[in-house]
C-alpha cells in the first residue's frame, strides 16, 4: 500500500517529526491539531471556544488539502486538559460538522503541546 502526505498552508506547520495528514488506502489520518494561527504559529488569542474554533478550523484545512472535508471525518479524538470544556466542544462542532456526526472520543489529558488546552485530530475517508 502507498501513502501520500498532505500538506497545507492553511493549517499549522509540523512542529516535530510528522506530516499534517497521510493518506493511505483511501484513508486520511489528521495529525492533531492544536490551536496555532497557521501565519504565526502562535496560540490563537482569546477563550476556549475561540482556541477550540482554531483547532476545527485548522483540521478543516487539511481536510480540504486531503480533498475532502470536515463531513468526510469517520473519528474524531478530542484531547482536553479540562473535561468542563466538553459542552464549549460539543456547541463548536456543531457549527463545524453536518449530521450525522463522526465517531469521537474526548479524552482528558494532563497537557498538551505548548501548554494549550484543546487538540483533535481524526481519520478521513474519501
């Protein structure tokens, strides 16, 4: 089987040894995204819904560069440092996704990278 990177200006450099998304099978796997401005690669100012909005917004960026879309996601995971923000995720999504919605998970986590509160990522199917 032969995989593809996906690579996008509109979403966030690498910041470690991955690719934004790889395809595979007609698969794409989402790295997870944190909530960085693509332009400056700094946290997305504001609250939690706004850095959680930066997230979904970048996701959709290389869902689009993959060729699909934030509808074409089959899983998505949620990372959170405060499960209280679960209800903030779920108002978000539904400004982000179509139904029926994807599989996900939230999971609650100790931290993250560069000591933010929210990343996703997600499986594709094209």
């Amino acid at each position: 089987m032969s995989k593809k990177t996906i690579h996008t200006d509109g979403a966030p450099a690498a910041i470690g040894t991955y690719s934004q998304a790889v395809e595979a099978g007609g698969l794409v796997f989402l790295s997870g995204q944190i909530p960085l401005l693509p332009d400056t690669m700094d946290i997305v100012e504001g609250d939690f819904e706004t850095r959680a909005r930066q997230v979904f917004t970048n996701l959709q960026a290389v869902a689009n560069a993959s060729g699909g879309s934030l509808n074409d996601i089959v899983k998505l995971t949620i990372f959170l440092t405060d499960l209280d923000n679960f209800a903030t995720v779920n108002a978000v999504m539904e400004d982000f996704f179509d139904k029926p919605y994807p599989a996900r998970a939230a999971v609650g986590v100790a931290s993250l990278p560069k000591g933010v509160d929210v990343e996703a990522d997600a499986i594709l199917a094209l």
